[in-house]
C-alpha cells in the first residue's frame, strides 16, 4: 500500500516538470528578433548586455553570441544549458544587417570628399611713408603745455592711423594710441599736442616710435640736448618740398612749421624761408577749425599753444635773412646751428674771417 501512494506522489510532482520543459521547449527566445525586455530572461543578460546583442545583431548561430562584450565561455555554456536562446535559421536578416557583417576586404571603400584647404587670412598691409616730421622738445612756454609731436603722410592717399601707436623710450616712457578715424589726408600732417598724447619729450635726449598695429616700427627719431624754442626737423627733398624719409640728418630750426611743411635755410633762399613762414602761417590761422577738422588733424588742441617766431620776437624778419645769407656763403651755419651757438660767436667768426682775407689782399697789392 505504502509503495503505490509513493508511486502516485512522484508521478504528481512530475507533471509539472514536464509541462514546464514543454513550455520551454515550445517558447524560444530568437536573439536576432527578440526585444529589449525578451532578452533580459535569458540568463546572464541584463540591460547593457542587451543593448550589446541588439547592436551586434544578426547572429547565424548562438555560438556567435560570444562575440557580445560580457558573455565569456563560461555563460555561454550557461545560456544553452537554460535552453531559452536560440537562433532560427528561417529567420533572414535584414539587408542592412546583411552589409554591416560583410568581411571589411569585401566591402567598396568608399571615397572620402577631398577636403578643401581654407583659404588662409590675407595678411594686413600697413602703409608706408607714415612718418614722425617734426617735434619740438623744448618750447618757450611751459612744457607741459607746449610740447608737439608732427606727423607726416607723404601717400597720395588718406592713411587711417587708428590702432597706431607712438611712444618715447628714454625716461618715464609714455604710449599713446591713436583712436578710430584718426584720418590723415594726402601730403597732410597731424600734430599731437602733450596735453593729449601726455608725452613727455625730454630736453637732455630722448627718442620717439612711430608703431604700426602689428607692431612693426613706421619711423623712429632721436634726438640730443634740445636747444629752447627749436623744433627738431627731418630734412626736405629739392623737389615739392617732400620729406627724405631715408637721411638721418634732421636738424633744430627756430621756424616752427607744425601743421605745415617744414622750412629748411638749405633749401630755401632767405626770401623764399620767410616768404612760405608767412603764407603758411596766414594759411593755418585762417581756416577755421571746427571740430570735426580738429579730431580728423589733431590741431584743435595746439590751436592757441602753437607759437610762431614772430609772436615770441624769438627771430626777427632781418635777422633770419642775415642768418641765412651767412649759411649761403660759408656753408657752415648748419654746424654752428646743431651746436645753438649764439649770434655773436658767429658774428665773429665772420669778421675774423673777413679781416684775413682783407689782410691777404692788402698784401699782394703792395707787392705788385
């Protein structure tokens, strides 16, 4: 009796076992077609390695699904002892699945789209012939007040300085930046007073840079002991009153000429010298600065602080042709001027040399 109730439990706790392994055996889970949510039954897989197989897909035999990262032998082995992952062999992949598992040799390289350089930035060219003209260190009146700096654009074209710089580099240096449309037109000039460069030009020696935006030195001047109430000039060229941009031989001049070309007693004859002094100087007083023509020329601000010679009675109408005429028949007043030697001493060196030639001439005529 005890051995047939023994047979029919074991034969009850079967059934379900089998109908289980039924039910198994007829639910398959195929990996190149289930869901995300299908996957995750099989054993071992969790939602990054679901992820992996669909991205891996198609798979032509469950043994391919070791290719998947986290799936090593061992869980492999796992998954077909669980029986629920398999591989239909009906089941087709798509053409896009079919293309992505084509060995690489197979596959057409395709042509990769030439790249075109980019063009590179066209470099920036800054005029030439931008250059520092005339200055005057060391005014009659106060420094601080009367001090300028001349510049010069010797194009036949307009020249916008914005982003130029300009700075002195001897002492308590000081740099100042020209602001937008700072505009010089053909053969003009621009005059930077202190008051708004805030410059300081040193009396005992100092030296200007004229700076173009990237950097690069336009012109440069420097200069020694500056004599009282002389400008500094760059030399002229005998034809149109031009600026030799390349002699270094700048010389002190009593004739003020900012806005203006300067006046060398070289060139010029004394006639000529205070001749063009004074129709520059009608010229320059008489057009009137308003203020755009001050900000485009810089000479709204000097406009009372600009003295002439006549007007301080520094050098009178005779005596600068005296002066000149000198220079005419000794060649010599340019020495005797860079050194600021006083009227008397030349006065002298004239009547010395007047009374030896006298001297000589007394004497052959006394022998003849």
């Amino acid at each position: 009796m005890k051995i047939i109730i023994a047979v029919l439990i074991f034969v009850l706790s079967a059934v379900p076992v089998f109908q289980q392994s039924e039910i198994l055996a007829a639910r398959k889970i195929d990996i190149n077609t289930a869901s995300y949510e299908e996957l995750q039954e099989i054993i071992w897989v969790g939602p990054a390695i679901a992820r992996r197989i669909r991205e891996s897909r198609p798979f032509y035999s469950l043994d391919d699904i070791i290719k998947v990262r986290g799936i090593g032998k061992k869980r492999l082995e796992d998954i077909k002892k669980q029986g629920l992952a398999w591989v239909n062999p009906e089941t087709k992949p798509s053409p896009e699945l079919e293309r992505k598992i084509q060995p690489e040799q197979e596959q057409k390289p395709v042509p990769e789209q030439e790249l075109q350089p980019s063009p590179e930035p066209q470099a920036i060219v800054y005029p030439s012939n931008v250059l520092i003209n005339e200055i005057l260190p060391s005014p009659e009146g106060p420094d601080a007040e009367e001090e300028w700096i001349e510049i010069f654009n010797q194009n036949n074209f307009e020249v916008n300085l914005f982003g130029w710089q300009i700075t002195d580099t001897i002492g308590r240096t000081k740099i100042y930046v020209f602001p937008t449309k700072t505009l010089i037109e053909p053969k003009r000039f621009l005059v930077l007073s202190r008051p708004i460069s805030k410059i300081t030009l040193n009396n005992d020696q100092d030296a200007l840079k004229l700076l173009r935006p990237d950097g690069k030195i336009a012109d440069s001047v420097k200069y020694e002991k500056a004599p009282r109430g002389k400008s500094y000039n760059r030399p002229l060229l005998d034809n149109d009153n031009l600026t030799d941009a390349n002699s270094p031989e700048w010389f002190w001049s009593s004739v003020l000429t900012p806005g203006m070309a300067n006046i060398s007693p070289v060139v010029f004859s004394a006639e000529e010298a205070v001749k063009q002094t004074e129709e520059q100087k009608a010229k320059f007083t008489e057009e009137p600065l308003k203020r755009e023509p001050a900000l485009k020329y810089g000479l709204g601000a000097i406009k009372e602080q600009v003295h002439f010679p006549e007007q301080r009675n520094k050098v009178s109408k005779s005596e600068w042709i005296w002066k000149t005429k000198v220079s005419k028949f000794f060649g010599f007043w340019n020495a005797l001027e860079r050194k600021n030697m006083p009227v008397f001493v030349i006065a002298l060196v004239v009547a010395l040399f007047s009374g030896t030639i006298i001297l000589i001439l007394k004497r052959k005529i006394k022998t003849s």
